[in-house]
C-alpha cells in the first residue's frame, strides 16, 4: 500500500485529476489517499474547499486501477482559524492553502509514512520506488529546489514531493515549530522555507523525483513549478499565449518566470512544445466534460 496526500481548495481539483490518472497510468498498488481542504470563503470568495463530490470523481480514477484504493477527505478549517489568521503569510503571491501541510500533528490516525504531492505533477513512471526509500532516520526525503539552490541556498529544498516521516515529525514537535515561524516571519515560500529551516534531517533524493526543469529519460515526476524562461526565444504569437496561460513576476526586461500548468493545455502544448502526455489530458478533458 501507497499512502498519498494532496492539499488544496477546489481550483486544484483539475491538477488532482491529472496527478492521480498519471499516477494510476503506471501504479496499480493499493494507493491510500489524504486530501486535506479548508473553507475559507470568509477570506476569500473563491476560497471554497474540495467537495465530496469532487472527491467521488478522484476515487472513480484510483478505483479503476485497484478497487481496493481509497480516498479520505480531511477538513482542517477550524484548525487553520484558530491559529493562523494572524500569520503575517495569509497574503502572499500564493493561497493559504500551501501552510495546510503545517498541522499534520492535528490530524489523528495518519500512517507514520506519507508522500506528498503537490497537485501541479504529472508522474511518468511507478512511483513505488520512491515511496519506498528508507527514511527512518530522517524528517523526511526530499529534491533540491531548482531556483532556490542558486537564489536562496545550495541545499534548499523542494517541497512539492515530500516523503514524510509522520512519526519523527511530530515527535519533534516539527509542524509546531514551522507554524511558529509563519506567524511572525514575512517569507516569499513560507511553507516551503519554515520545513527547511526546521527540519535539519533531511535525506537529499534523485532530481528525477522531482525534476522541476525538463522531462529527462529517467523522470519519475516532472513538476510544473515556477521556471525562468528568456522571453527573447519567444515569438509574438508565443508571448501571446504566455501572458493568457501563465503567472509572471517580472524580473529583468527579457526574463519572465512561468508558471504554466498541466491543466493549462495550450500553454504546455504551446510554450513548453510537451505532448508527452495528451493521453491523460485526453482522459482529463473527458471527465472534466462529464462533471459539467
């Protein structure tokens, strides 16, 4: 058995579908699954969490490919309200909904052993072999960041595929302390920075777990995270199509960083040129076509 997490409000629903049909494409284990929500409409309008229809939909997916995977659905509102609204982090380029992660140590009865996905990776082989790293002795197994280990630190890490040592972590106290850190330090990846800053038993994984750049021979997953691209490559039609499809946060005149994702279709077929995967955004389209 595989034990999955993802987190989100109901605008990564889309990436949720396409992860898990990559997912099941290659895996037919047993996958045991955790999506952690919040509603925070109060906030925010567009805030609304994963519903349990939406969930039905995922559990369609995973089923189809072992009738004996499951999906369970967690709610964390009222832990998030009673003590991150406060946080100087509530308003950042990114949603509330990256720090869901942080209360892990509210949450009873989660395995001791948990791979976390974020819902912008497309998985292109089994990924039993990552889950089955040995991470015992470590807070958890994680890639370098592809941006941050030039910007921030050599060592810093990524963590949009985070194989979690539950147990250590909350033996240690380790969400408490990073919740600590959000409240009161302004950061750019708050999540992210407050884990490794944390968290110093790290175990340093293949780029191939988590290639954040390009698709290689030997990816695992390819994770459609925030990249540099040097506008001048593009033509007129392209930058067209970057400014319709994408997050930009200028830097210099002639760099832009991208953040295109997989269920943004022309953007990967026309920015990035990947049709490497159009059969599970064929089934994509369908289902989200079924769901109207």
């Amino acid at each position: 058995m595989i034990n999955l997490m993802f987190c989100g409000n109901d605008r990564v629903f889309d990436g949720m579908i396409i992860s898990l049909l990559s997912i099941t494409k290659y895996c037919k284990e047993k996958l045991n699954i955790y999506i952690l929500t919040m509603d925070l409409q109060d906030i925010d309008k567009k805030y609304r969490p994963i519903s349990n229809e939406q969930v039905e939909v995922l559990k369609n997916i995973v089923k189809s490919a072992n009738f004996k995977s499951d999906i369970h659905l967690i709610d964390i509102t009222k832990y998030f309200k009673e003590e991150m609204l406060s946080s100087v982090n509530i308003k950042t380029h990114y949603t509330p909904y990256i720090l869901i992660r942080l209360f892990l140590d509210k949450i009873d009865d989660l395995p001791d052993k948990v791979l976390y996905l974020d819902s912008d990776l497309v998985i292109y082989k089994n990924i039993e072999s990552l889950f089955n790293i040995d991470i015992e002795k470590y807070d958890f197994a994680a890639a370098i960041d592809y941006i941050g280990q030039f910007f921030i630190d050599k060592k810093y890490i990524n963590s949009g595929v985070l194989l979690m040592n539950i147990k250590k972590m909350k033996k240690e106290r380790a969400f408490e302390k990073c919740r600590k850190i959000v409240l009161t330090k302004r950061m750019l990846l708050p999540d992210q920075t407050a884990l490794n800053k944390i968290c110093k038993d790290k175990k340093y994984i293949e780029r191939k777990y988590n290639e954040q750049k390009e698709k290689q021979d030997d990816t695992v997953i390819r994770h459609f995270s925030m990249t540099i691209k040097p506008m001048f490559l593009l033509n007129k039609s392209k930058r067209i199509i970057v400014k319709k499809y994408c997050s930009i946060l200028k830097w210099i005149p002639i760099i832009k960083f991208l953040n295109i994702k997989p269920w943004n279709i022309d953007g990967i077929h026309e920015i990035y040129c990947i049709h490497d995967f159009d059969d599970i955004l064929d089934k994509y389209q369908k289902i989200k076509g079924e769901c109207k």
